[in-house]
C-alpha cells in the first residue's frame, strides 16, 4: 500500500513538472511574439507607407514563391514531428533516430530543388525587378525550409527557449533591416532582409541543437515516410491551393492594388493568429505524447480548455483591433484609407482559426490518422471560393468586400470541418 502510494505520489510530481515545464515553454515563446508583433506591425506600415498598394500587391504575388516554404512540402517534417512524437512517448529511440534521418534529408532534397526551380523560373519573365525579386524569393524559399527542419527539431526536443530566441533574432533583423532600408532599396529589401535573418538564425541553431541526425537517403525508410507523408502533402497543398487561389483570384480579377489592400487586411489577421497558435505549437508534442502513451482524456482536457481560452482571448482582442484600425491607418497610412473596412472584415476570419487548432492535432495523429479526409474538406473549400468569386465576376458584382466575405466562408467550412472529425474519430470511438 504505501508502494503504491510512493508511486502514485511519484506520478503526481511527474504531471506537475511538465505543467510548470508546459508553462514556462508558453511564456517564453508567447513573451517573443507578444514583444515582435508591435515590431513587426510598425515594420509593415512602414513598408506599406513607403511601397503604397501597387508595390504592396507586387510583393504579395512575388510572395507565392516564399509561400512554398508552407505548401511545397512532401510532408516529411509533418510526419518527423508526429512519428518521432509518438516514438518518444513509446520510449524508441532507435525509431525516432530513424525517422528523422530520412525526413529531414527529404525535406533537403526538396528545398533544393524548389530552390532552383524557381531561380529558373525567373527567366520566363521580362523585366529586371521582376526577375530579381523572383531570385531572391526563390534563395528565400531555401533558407527559410531549412530552417523549419531546425525549429521541429527543436519543437520535438521541447526546447523552446532556443526557438524563441531564434524568433527574436529573426524578427529584430528583419524589421530593422528592412525599416531602415526600405526608402533606398524600395521592394528589393522586403525580400533581402528575411535571407539574412534566417542565416544568422541557422547559425544560431547549429550551435544549440544537437541532434542525432545525419544525412541519410534510405530509401526503404523514405518509402514509409511517403506512405504517411504523402496524405500530409495533399492536406498542405490542398490548403495551399486555397491560400494560392486567394491571391490569384484578386490579382486576375481586380489588380494589384486590390492585392496590396487585401494581403495589408490578412497580414493584420495573420499578425495576430500568429499569437495565438504559439501556444498550439508548445502544447502539441504533449499532445502526440499522450496519445502515444494511451493518455486519452489527458489529451481531450488539453484541446478541450485550451480551445476555448484562446477562442475567447482571440474574439477579443480581434475586436479591439477593429475599433483601432481606423485610427491606425488615418493617422500614419493616410494612402490605405480604402483598406480600413476590408482589414477590420477580415478578422472575422481569426475565430474559424483559433477554434480547430487543437482538434486537428488529434485527427491527425497516428491514433485517429484521418489525414486522408482533410483534403477533400480543403479542396470542396477551394472550388466553392473560385466558383463563387467566377460566378460574381461574370455578374459584374464581384468586389474586394464581396471576396473577403466568400473566402470567410471558405475558411468556415474548411476549419469547422476538424471539429465534426474530432467528434466522430476520436471522441465518439477512443472516449465513449
């Protein structure tokens, strides 16, 4: 009896060091982004100040080549995270040292080869700025994959603090490369300065991560990766079909400076998602680990509470943002007055957001593994904004507020989609 009372005592102290561990993770990583996104908004008005909408929407469609660092993926980190995860709750060091050999040499190949895609792209196009800004987007592209393999690295080894860092780093270059550079190389530094950071950034991790990894082309371990991976991809593109769409939509249909405006409206959304989702990024390898160690009900309390405090924190502050806008942009961006009601419609958007992100951790995992079906869900999304913005510029009644208001619908039906999944999966099947 008091063996077991040793035990359970035991237990209880284990649980307790890894909420305060969970915490102090949190706050490390949620100071940062707290502390960079003033600095990262002071950041973007000034280039928005300087650049205008027409600038603005050339940056914005150059970007869809950077945006391949989310959507031009085979899945191999995905699956890294997830499979290692879950090794490490079942206590395989050996399998987990072989995924991530695998993984993360397939992501290097990939990078590599995107990388000079798109350096070769460049000379399909006419025009020198063109053709500069799609170089430097492409060696972009590059140096921000390699990065991400470091940051799940650090992600699976829980070492946030060293991500934080990196994050502060990153972003304090950044902003004040480019703040301070902008009035002399116009949109060129927009692009130049993220290079830069992300070197001194990999630098910074090379010397802080020690993992066991090597570059490694097995191709029987691949194989496996791409049977699990490959579902990840189509989920990833199929969500950047949607991301790609949004861009190409307005671009061909309404110009580029209703680009500018509507990439100024979902960078001040996306400034604040960003936020939030750190603590989605802290708290998921304690997720994969409970499910790995058969923890259900652990794992349902984490996405359970921690959804609805974010979902509350998030409509808040959204709507404080709405009310500021206006202020903000009359009183130092007196050229993006026609984007103060697109920018406060589109933070309608950051509840669809915030309410899945937990959700879809689990659908995901190697327990419920209903991967399969997120691309279906992003996909029918996908065709329903094409078809619907189509179908209003054929009237003649498709406007930049008419367009936000489909792709929030868009959003609705693809994110709400994880939590009917997450009902019928996983609480339905593993806890009822």
């Amino acid at each position: 009896m008091n063996m077991n009372k040793v035990i359970q005592n035991r237990l209880l102290q284990l649980k307790e060091i890894r909420r305060k561990k969970s915490i102090r993770n949190y706050i490390s990583l949620v100071s940062v982004t707290f502390l960079m996104q003033p600095i990262a908004i002071i950041k973007n008005f000034i280039v928005a100040r300087y650049l205008g909408p027409a600038d603005f929407g050339l940056i914005k469609s150059v970007e869809l080549i950077q945006m391949l660092n989310k959507f031009g993926n085979l899945g191999f980190v995905s699956v890294a995270q997830r499979e290692i995860g879950t090794a490490n709750g079942q206590k395989d060091s050996e399998k987990a040292n072989r995924i991530r050999n695998a993984a993360y040499s397939g992501e290097i190949l990939l990078s590599v080869l995107l990388t000079i895609s798109g350096i070769v792209s460049s000379f399909f196009f006419e025009g020198t700025t063109i053709k500069i800004l799609i170089i430097l987007a492409s060696l972009g592209l590059f140096f921000a994959k390699v990065s991400h393999i470091y940051d799940a690295e650090a992600t699976v080894q829980k070492k946030f603090k060293i991500i934080s860092n990196v994050n502060l780093i990153h972003g304090l270059i950044v902003a004040v490369l480019t703040a301070s550079l902008v009035a002399f190389f116009n949109v060129y530094i927009v692009l130049i300065s993220p290079i830069i950071a992300s070197i001194i950034g990999l630098i910074f991790y090379y010397k802080r991560i020690h993992a066991k990894y090597r570059f490694t082309i097995d191709f029987s371990e691949i194989k496996k990766i791409l049977s699990v991976s490959i579902f990840f991809s189509l989920a990833t593109l199929s969500y950047g079909s949607y991301r790609y769409a949004e861009r190409i939509l307005v671009l061909t249909t309404m110009g580029t400076i209703e680009l500018g405006i509507y990439g100024f409206a979902s960078m001040l959304a996306d400034q604040l998602i960003t936020v939030f989702l750190v603590a989605v990024k802290v708290r998921k390898m304690y997720v994969y680990e409970a499910l790995g160690r058969g923890d259900l009900k652990f794992a349902h309390r984490i996405v359970i509470k921690e959804t609805i405090l974010l979902l509350v924190i998030g409509i808040l502050a959204a709507a404080s943002l709405a009310f500021i806008i206006p202020y903000l942009i009359e009183w130092f961006l007196p050229k993006w007055v026609p984007a103060i009601f697109a920018s406060q419609l589109f933070l309608l958007v950051i509840p669809f957001k915030i309410i899945t992100s937990y959700a879809a951790i689990v659908t995901t995992s190697p327990l419920v593994n209903k991967i399969k079906q997120v691309p279906i869900y992003q996909v029918s999304a996908t065709v329903f904004l094409v078809l619907s913005a189509l179908l209003l510029h054929y009237l003649g009644k498709l406007t930049l507020i008419n367009f936000i208001l489909l792709d929030i619908l868009g959003y609705a039906l693809y994110h709400l989609s994880y939590l009917t999944m997450y009902y019928k999966y996983f609480i339905r099947q593993h806890l009822t």
